[in-house]
C-alpha cells in the first residue's frame, strides 16, 4: 500500500488513499500484546507493507472467530474509521486489512512504549530511586508537557477529519520509543459532527462530558472534555480521575457542576487550560486547534507547569483501572 504524504497548511499530514486489503500470507503473527473486548493484538510481521521491501514490525488487531455481532459490527465500524483516517504523527497508522476470511485482521503501525497511562504510572516507582542510578528514566515537567502536546496535535488532526474519538483517555494513547504520543483504539470512533448513542454498552464515565452522560450526544466538544481530563490524568501521573468517588458520585457531580480541583503541584496555566476544556456549554469549550497552540506556545517556554518534586502521590494514588464503568 503506497502512502503519498502532503503536509497541509496546518501542519497535518494527508495521504492519496490505496487499497487497504493487505494479503494474509504476508503476515507472521507473533506474540499476544494484549487483548481487547472482541479479540487480541499481536505482535507481527509484514513483508512488503506500505510499499517497504523488506519485513515491517506491525500491530494485528483480530476479531476473535466466531463473534457477535455486535463484535463484528464494531469491528467493521472501527475498520470504516481507519480508512478515513490518513496519517499524522501523533495518530497510530493503519496499514491494512485481512477481511477475506475469518479471522479478520486490522493491521497497525507498531508502538513500543505501551500507553501512556502505563509510561505515567511507571515513572511513579522511578522518581523515587532516579537519583540513585545517575540517568534517571522518571519524567520531567517538559516531558509531560510534550504529551499533552501531541495528543493535542492528534487530536487536531482527528477534529479536522470530523473524526470522534469517544474513548480518548491516557489507557488509548500509545507511546514510541522516541517518547512521541499517538492517539490510538478506535473502537469507539464514529464519522460526522455529531453522534447519539443507542447501544447500551461499557462507557467511560470518569471522561464523559454532561451531554453525553445525560442526553447520548457526542461531538467534537465531548472529545475536547475528555482532553481536558486526560490532561488531569497527565498532571497526576496516571491517577484515577476523581479520586475517592464512585461513578454515581461523578455522574451526580458532574451534573451539579462539580469540577475536579486543581492540583497544588500543577501550574494555574496548565490548570485553566482543564477548566476550558470542562465548561458546561459545548460551545465555549476550546477547539482542539486552539488547544494545540496554547500547549505550543507554553512548550517555548523554559517554565515547568508540573512541580513533580512536590507531587503528593497519596492524594493521587487512585490506580485503579475503571474496566467496569458501565452506564
């Protein structure tokens, strides 16, 4: 599949469409990487992918044989997303399908680093000892600056493409050996403005705006409320959002108007740039493009928004994974 890449005037990356079924005896499936509510990703190997002339290290998302319906509309849905999606840094790339046969096959650009919720929890155990060792691997203020920043970008890119993700939280953004952020799993994703939801299924309440809690609509501006969240998560390295409730407690006080405070470790800048992005009014929320630019411009400055040293990891020690949000 050859991908022709042109960068557009705001920095995005576009690519000339191609075929996107990919030849199943090209592919050697390695070990599991994970698995997911219809089926498991692998690790894999592509040969003569993405017009490459070698073998290419690939990410296989399988729909478990034999799946629902629902599974294999998911499956199809998410697949219908990928193709529109075109390629950007700070966006997992989709490199083909196998949907010849069962078991059907997404395939993916490989990420190393594993997500980055797992990268924030991990550098918690490293801030500690970093100091012992010389080269620390504990992350600096500018690092987690950076991820905001290019989930940011992502996230631009997929609101120009009227892309929504539904599901964005640190758990789906992938982190590269090189430490750059990219959205990705998108399961959930739907085209167009604006999308009601009808299928009663697994939700992330902890990230879901008001509108989406309380009347199934998502947009654009349901994603920007999540960012705004996922910048939480960042600040915290990886705590669960609002700590300490349950998710009747954050239904009921996101509907009151209950916002989560601010951290004393983390900047009032960092801090408003939340609280814009969790305004009751869809409208008066900030556009991903703004957000990309207000992270840029705080990026070209040597000051550190995140005060790790004095990060309280006992008011944020919430790690637990909320698989059992359900609405």
């Amino acid at each position: 599949m050859e991908l022709d890449n042109v960068l557009t005037s705001d920095g995005a990356y576009e690519d000339v469409k191609a075929p996107s079924e990919f030849p199943r005896n090209q592919l050697d499936i390695k070990e599991e990487l994970g698995q997911g509510e219809f089926g498991s990703v692998y690790k894999a190997e592509a040969w003569k992918i993405s017009g490459t002339s070698g073998t290419t290290v690939v990410a296989v998302k399988e729909l478990k044989g034999m799946s629902t319906a629902a599974a294999s509309t998911a499956f199809f849905r998410e697949l219908a997303v990928l193709k529109l999606l075109g390629t950007h840094p700070n966006v997992v790339s989709f490199l083909g399908c196998c949907t010849d046969t069962e078991p059907f096959y997404l395939v993916l650009e490989y990420v190393s680093g594993g997500s980055l919720q797992s990268t924030l929890r991990t550098s918690r155990t490293q801030q500690t000892y970093g100091n012992l060792h010389g080269g620390s691997k504990s992350l600096s203020s500018r690092d987690l600056t950076r991820f905001a920043w290019d989930v940011a970008k992502g996230m631009a890119f997929l609101s120009s493409k009227k892309i929504l993700h539904r599901d964005l939280a640190t758990r789906n953004v992938l982190v590269s050996a090189d430490r750059t952020c990219k959205v990705s799993d998108f399961g959930f994703s739907r085209e167009g403005d604006e999308y009601e939801r009808t299928a009663k299924t697994r939700l992330p309440v902890r990230w879901m705006a008001p509108e989406s809690l309380f009347h199934r609509k998502y947009t654009t501006k349901t994603d920007v409320w999540a960012f705004g969240v996922l910048l939480w998560e960042i600040v915290t390295l990886g705590a669960t959002p609002y700590p300490g409730m349950s998710k009747r407690e954050v239904m009921d006080g996101v509907h009151q108007g209950y916002r989560m405070d601010k951290p004393k470790h983390c900047d009032q800048k960092f801090y408003t740039l939340m609280l814009s992005c969790w305004n009751a009014d869809p409208a008066r929320r900030l556009e991903f493009r703004k957000i990309r630019r207000t992270l840029e411009s705080l990026m070209e400055t040597e000051h550190d928004y995140i005060n790790l040293a004095s990060l309280d990891e006992n008011t944020y020690q919430s790690l637990q994974t909320a698989t059992d949000e359900k609405y």
